[in-house]
C-alpha cells in the first residue's frame, strides 16, 4: 500500500502548507466581519491556484468550502477545477427539494464531526465535474472553531493511470475503500463504484469470507485484495 499512501499523501501535501496560513488570514479578516460569497472567491483564489499549479498529483479541482463562521451571504464554496479552472457559482445545486445541501456531503461533514481530515470517494460528482472523482479534505480551525474545509479533487481516471500499472503487478488486484466499493482494479469483471463481492455496506471487507490476500492502508481507508 506504500503506493497508494505516497499517492495520497502528496494529494494533502499542498493542503497541509495551506492550511495554517489560511487560519490565520481568516482569523485576521474576521475582525473586520464575515464575508460574501464574492469575497471568499477573491480572497483565497490565489492560494487555489497555487494548489493546483503543482505538478506531482494530478489534480482536477481545489478550494475552500467555508462554514458560516466565514461566510453569512452567498456561495460558501470558493472553488476552482478543470484546465480552464472554471469558478463554481453556487452553494446549491438542483431544483427544489433536489438541490443538495454543501455541508451534507461525506467530504465536509466527516472533517466536522471528526476534526480530522478525511478522503471520500469514490463518486461521481454531479456538483463539480460530472466524473468519477476522489476528494480529499481538511478541517480549517479558526481560535477553536470550525471554519470549514479545503479539498482537493483527483479524478479516479487520473488515479488509474498513476496506480493501475504497479496494482497490475498482482494477480486479479483490486484497491477498494473502507465500505468495500471498487476504486481501481486490473481484474476487468470489476468496475470502479461496483461493491466488492462479498463486501458489506457497514463492514466493508472485514464481511469476506474467501481466503484473500489483503493489505490495508494505515492513513487511508483503501485496501488492496488480491488473489491469495
């Protein structure tokens, strides 16, 4: 799983630099008041773009997903993605009661609730890029507070083309997350998204019962099966 834990580990490596400097911008700002959906897009633009001007992952999107501790007006989602780095414009997404509530998706809500950051995926995401896609997310601390998270995305299309040719050294090799959904294997009867035969929605891997070799990451919730 070295593979997989380096990959992730530069996803976050850009995010960890951010991080505490963004605290504490946020934290100076907020004296001022919170701010608008507009001036949270200016505001960390810059640091976006520099997210995504590294070259060591292939990153598709990246932005800081505000709570209303920063925000009290407008798009809380300064957000960035794609060649053309396109700019998201709303907090909601759908008609009505479709619509989709920002702070109710995996990747914001487990960095509430846990203080921790969190890898969700994989998804397809109706919000961003339509793709099937991996985000990556930290919570932002302001004085104690929580003041959001800053994410960026990786296409699982890019995640295959980085991982596939060592996971293709094992026979029948299969990388799925902690609830046992396929992310990327070289075993062609199994497509990303599809569950794990055998997998359970709350147990994940730990419900198989044929004799596999498998090999859990220690910082992320992936797992490698392959045949034993």
């Amino acid at each position: 799983m070295r593979l997989v834990d380096e990959f992730f580990d530069g996803v976050f490596a850009p995010l960890e630099a951010w991080l505490p400097d963004l605290a504490e911008r946020l934290t100076e700002r907020l004296t001022h008041g919170r701010m608008t959906g507009p001036q949270l897009a200016e505001f960390v633009r810059a640091d976006a773009d520099r997210i995504l001007d590294q070259r060591s992952r292939p990153l598709y999107g990246a932005g800081y997903c505000a709570s209303d501790l920063v925000v009290h007006e407008g798009n809380p989602l300064a957000w960035w993605q794609g060649a053309d780095r396109l700019l998201l414009g709303a907090s909601m997404f759908g008609p009505g009661q479709a619509a989709i509530d920002l702070v109710r998706l995996e990747w914001y809500r487990v960095p509430e609730s846990t203080g921790r950051r969190h890898v969700a995926g994989p998804f397809v995401d109706y919000l961003c890029s339509n793709e099937i896609t991996i985000t990556s997310s930290m919570p932002v601390d302001i004085d104690g507070r929580f003041g959001g998270v800053i994410c960026a995305d990786v296409l699982v299309a890019s995640l295959e083309e980085a991982l596939l040719p060592r996971i293709s050294e094992f026979a029948d090799a299969t990388l799925v997350n902690a609830s046992g959904r396929v992310v990327v294997s070289s075993d062609p009867d199994y497509e990303t998204g599809d569950r794990y035969p055998g997998a359970d929605p709350e147990l994940g891997i730990e419900a198989l019962d044929a004799p596999r070799r498998i090999v859990s990451s220690e910082r992320y919730p992936f797992s490698l099966i392959a045949a034993a």
